[in-house]
C-alpha cells in the first residue's frame, strides 16, 4: 500500500500552518496514520536551515544560496521521514514543498526556473504531491496577518510578494488536476470543510 502526499501551498498569512494542522487533526481522529511536516524543517538538519533561512539578520543571504538551503532542507526530509512514510502507506501532510521554492526563488526572486526543476526533481527523489491545496488570499490581507515581528521573506517588497502571488495561481493553472485552489473565506470552517472535501475525494 503506498500513502498519500498531501502540501498545502500559499503566499504569506493565508493560514496553511492552521488549516494544514486541523487537517491533520481530522484525519488522525477519522483513523489515518498521519505524518504532519513544515517546510523548511520536520528534521534536526531541516530546523536549524530554517533559523538560518527566516532570521531577519540574514539579509545578505544570497538568492542562489537560498534557494540551495531550501533545497538541502528538502532533500534531509524526503530522505529520513517523507519516503519512508510513504512506503509504510501513511498520509503524509505538508505545510510547503517544491512548489513554495518554484515560486518565491523562481517567480519571487527570478531564478532561472529549469535549474529549479532540475535540482527538485533530485532533491524530491522524483516524489511529488498526490494533492497539493493553494490556499488564495489578497497579498495585502495576508501580510496584515504576519504580525509586526516580520521574519526575512515576509519583510520582503510588497512587489515581490505579488510575484509570488502570481506565480501560485500560474502553477495551479498549469497543474489544476494536483493544484486546487481554495479562496480564504471568513468562516475558517467553511474554508476547512473545503479543504476536507478535496482531500477525501484523493484519500
């Protein structure tokens, strides 16, 4: 039997830790032997990227470094928990996987997009998402919800935040069948039931 891989992709506060947890939640009580991971992170390796990725001090970070962090944190996770989770035919949700890199290095910062591919195609060992949930939300809207404690990405130009934005909505025109939309509503129950109606639909 093999799992289920299940990300959840958004540009900054549209609410995928929350959403991407409670799925989670409801799939363990419903009986799924569920793995929950964030990206960067999930592993030893992975965590301390992250500090380096999101430190705000870190502004002289490189665009091409970044990316490669990213991409390092990537291959840590698919190798110790992602794959072989999998393989025991667990339900394996993500809080951001390759899409996040394709968009905010690629579409955000202008990183040449076949080198991007290329180096995730190897990183991810060719595993890709079962189903992949965008979680849509004004750019405006969502930085509000970033607080006034902004990490690195999130200090970033209003412009690039659109790019990133853009280049969502460009990737799940490309790959509708994986990338469902779900427009961020009020209710965060009506937005979650959403979410739950896709993910049963593939589970």
């Amino acid at each position: 039997m093999k799992g289920k891989f299940i990300t959840f992709e958004g540009p900054e506060g549209s609410g995928k830790s929350t959403h991407s947890r409670q799925l989670a939640d409801y799939l363990k009580r419903k009986g799924y032997r569920v793995v929950y991971l964030r990206e960067p992170g999930g592993t030893k390796i992975g965590e301390k990227i992250r500090k380096i990725l999101l430190d705000a001090k870190n502004d002289f970070l490189s665009s091409l470094a970044e990316m490669l962090l990213y991409m390092a944190a990537r291959a840590q996770l698919v190798s110790e928990i992602i794959k072989p989770a999998l393989k025991k035919g667990k339900v394996v949700i993500c809080d951001r996987f390759l899409d996040s890199t394709l968009v905010y290095q690629g579409y955000g910062l202008k990183i040449n997009m076949n080198l991007i591919k290329g180096i995730g195609r190897f990183v991810t060992q060719g595993i890709t998402p079962d189903l992949t949930i965008l979680l849509d939300l004004p750019v405006k809207k969502g930085l509000r919800h970033c607080g006034l404690k902004k990490d690195r990405i999130e200090r970033r130009s209003y412009a690039y935040h659109m790019r990133v934005h853009h280049g969502y909505l460009k990737l799940a025109g490309l790959e509708p069948k994986r990338i469902k939309v779900v427009k961020i509503q009020k209710d965060k129950i009506a937005t979650q039931k959403k979410i739950r109606e896709l993910v049963e639909d593939v589970i």
